[in-house]
C-alpha cells in the first residue's frame, strides 16, 4: 500500500513539472509568434 501510494505521488510531481514545462514553452513560443506578427507589419 506504502508503495503504490508513494509511486502515484511521484508520478502526480512528475505530472505537475511536464505542465509547467508545457506551459513555460507555451508562453515561449506565443511570444515568438507575437513578435514575428509585429515585426510582419
């Protein structure tokens, strides 16, 4: 029980920094995106 319990709170910190790296990249490539719109004008 100990080990299920300690994997799945692994696995949720594991989850949690994919979607912060997710969403750092995210933001990245929106910025690039914005900016290559403004430099288009």
């Amino acid at each position: 029980m100990n080990f299920k319990k300690s994997t799945l709170l692994i696995l949720n910190k594991r989850e949690r920094e994919l979607d912060f790296i997710k969403g750092v990249y995210k933001r990245r490539f929106q910025a690039e995106i914005e900016s290559y719109k403004s430099s288009e004008d």
